[in-house]
C-alpha cells in the first residue's frame, strides 16, 4: 500500500456515500451496551479523522491512528477546523504503540482487510489487547468472504463526482480470497481539465472462525457478530460484519 499521497486529497470526496453520523452512533450504542460510555478510544487506521472527529463529538477522547502521513495531515486540519482536540499518530496498525492503555478501540471501513498477512492481523489484535483495559471493547468490520468472492471479485466499478471521477478495478486471487484492487482516478483541478493519479493495493477476507479464533489468542472474547449497521445475525450473503469483542 503506498502513503496515499494524492488519494488522500480525494478521499473525503470517494466516501461521501459512507453516512459517518450514522456509524458512529451506531459504534457508541455498542459500546455503550457494553458498558463503554466514554473515556479513551482508540481509532484504528482513521484515515482523514472524519469518525475520529464524530467520536469525539460523543464525548470520547480520541486517539487517531493511521500509517499514512498524507491522511492525517487532512485528519488534523479536519479536527483544527472545528476546534476538536484529537491526537493523531503515525503508525501501521501492527506496530501500535500507546502512551497508556485505552478503555476502547475501534477500527472502521475493513481497514482490518487491507492486512492481507493473516500473521499481521494477529499482531495487531495483539497490540490492541496489549493497551485495553481489562473489560475494555474493540469493535470492528470485516468486508466478507463472500463479499470478494460475489462483489468484489474481477469486476469494475466506476464513481463520478462533481469534480472527481474513479475507475474501480478489481482481480481476485481465489486461493487466498484477496483482492488487487486499482484505482484510476481523474480529479478536475480547472474547468475541463483533469489530473490523473493511480492507487493500487490489496484486501483480504478471512473467514469469520479464524478471526474469533485470532481474538481469542489475543486476549478478547468474541461479545458479538452484527450484520453490517444493524442488530441482524450475519448471513451467507453479508457484505460487511461488524465484531464485537471485550477485553479478558
């Protein structure tokens, strides 16, 4: 995965489909009905801040965690201009390293899929569990198996703005289930005319029973598994999962 240099100036535009108000209401009533309602949470990969900064308007105080710098330099003036106080570092999500321990934590928008390492995402839960406190949550969403496999998969996508137009193209790897995913994307910086910039990376799905099997080693047990933004029981054709798990 590259540093999102020029993505990261168009990120905000791509995602204006994803409703953050919606998800963060959502991650705070799950929380708090795991007896979370505030104190310190911890943002995993948070990309441009904009949960980061919904987070906080809840009344959490925010830790923003992400590798690219270009993404938190927009994290940071986003939270600057409208005066929230978050502190945002620069770290991949497997070499977390906190000051303190965190009451909980959150990682968003299959973030957990970009590390395509099943070996990686274990370090990782293993570094969130290190800084939660005894009975703390970290909640989470999965893109699918069957979301790369049936969705995903080596199809085209194709998103226009007003001023930005994407080219989504996606290559699945069946034995592993990832998927290479190219982005072309045009961003209008005059009337007519266009810069171009490429993005590739990869995301991997992994099957709901190694994940819980992972948490386990880590130190979570696994609380609950959601369809996406909802209170459902996953399905055969679940997209996104959203994972629950509570600090032993």
């Amino acid at each position: 995965m590259s540093g999102y240099g020029f993505f990261s100036s168009v990120y905000d535009t791509l995602t204006e489909n994803v409703n953050y108000t919606a998800r963060a209401d959502y991650i705070a009533d799950l929380l708090a009905e795991n007896g979370i309602k505030g104190g310190i949470l911890l943002d995993l990969a948070c990309g441009t801040g904009t949960l980061s900064i919904e987070m906080s308007k809840k009344g959490f105080e925010v830790i923003g965690v992400d590798a690219s710098a270009d993404m938190l330099s927009v994290a940071m003036n986003n939270a600057y201009e409208i005066d929230r106080s978050i502190l945002f570092l620069c770290q991949p999500m497997q070499q977390l390293d906190l000051y303190g321990t965190i009451n909980a934590a959150i990682c968003t928008l299959d973030s957990v899929n970009h590390l395509t390492d099943a070996a990686d995402v274990q370090t990782t839960f293993d570094k969130v569990s290190l800084f939660t406190e005894p009975g703390g949550v970290f909640i989470f969403d999965v893109n699918t198996v069957y979301k790369h496999r049936e969705i995903l998969a080596d199809n085209t996508f194709v998103y226009e703005t007003d001023d930005v137009y994407c080219v989504w193209q996606n290559s699945l790897d069946k034995s592993t289930d990832t998927v290479q995913i190219d982005l072309d994307i045009f961003e209008q910086i005059d009337d007519g005319v266009y810069e171009r910039m490429q993005e590739s990376f990869c995301e991997r799905a992994y099957p709901l029973s190694l994940i819980k099997e992972m948490l386990g080693k880590a130190g979570f047990e696994t609380a609950a598994v959601y369809d996406e933004l909802s209170r459902e029981e996953p399905k055969e054709n679940s997209e996104r999962l959203f994972i629950v798990a509570r600090k032993i």
